[in-house]
C-alpha cells in the first residue's frame, strides 16, 4: 500500500515539485499561447470542424500535442513556431489543394455517403443502428 501511494504522489507531483514559480509558469504558458493560437487562426483563417479534411485533423491534433508539449515545457518559443510552421503548411496544402484537383485528391479523403433519398446506402461503412441511434440523439 505504501508503493502505492508513492507511486501516486510521483504521478502528481511535477518534476521540480510544487511552487508558485512552477504555478505561475503553467498559467502564463497557458495564456499565452492561447494567445498565439487566437492570433494565428485569425491570422490564417479558421475552418469549421464539419469541413475538416484529413489533413486538417492531423493538423489539428499535431497543434494540440504541440501545444500540450509546450505548456508543460520550458520553452515557449520553439511551441509557437512549430505552431507557425503547422499553420503555413495547412495553408500551403490548402492552397495547393485549391489548385490541383490530383494534389486535393492526394491528401483528402472522399466524402462518403450514408444516407440518400432517406435511406441509409448499403457498403457505406457504418451500421445503420448507429445512425438510428444518433437520430434519436439529436431530435
């Protein structure tokens, strides 16, 4: 039972321990790179989560995990370029998308349809129970 709960206190305890210098770091790390992040949606346009691509989920969580990674880190600077350099290869993959319909077909996956003519389309991949079930959800 010791080994337990000292394993547990290692779980929640930070790397330095506890300290108002370590408290203060997590919240100005947090603020400012939230700030960063408002500013480079607004700076390269934001995206609705319906019209996520594939590429745009991978980007999205890479950002996530980056900024995750730099919160808890040391260094905010190299979090905000690496969050520069994901935002610039979105744009430029969107653009090239834009431009070329091989290029769009290379890094989006298809839409698939579920349901047409208001009845769920055989092979579409999805058991029909499930979207029964999400109907029932949102209605």
């Amino acid at each position: 039972m010791h080994t337990l709960l000292s394993v547990f206190q290692d779980l929640l305890t930070p790397q330095g321990g506890w300290s108002l210098e370590f408290l203060l770091r997590v919240l100005l790390s947090v603020g400012l790179l939230y700030a960063w992040v408002v500013f480079m949606a607004r700076l390269f346009g934001s995206r609705t989560f319906a019209s996520f691509t594939s590429f745009d989920f991978l980007i999205n969580v890479a950002a996530r995990s980056l900024v995750a990674s730099s919160i808890m880190g040391r260094n905010l600077t190299e979090g905000a370029l690496a969050l520069v350099c994901l935002a610039v290869l979105q744009w430029l993959t969107s653009r090239l998308s834009a431009r070329s319909a091989r290029f769009h077909d290379f890094v989006d996956n298809p839409p698939v349809v579920l349901i047409e003519h208001g009845q769920y389309v055989e092979g579409a991949g999805l058991n029909p129970s499930v979207l029964w079930v999400h109907s029932n959800w949102t209605t």
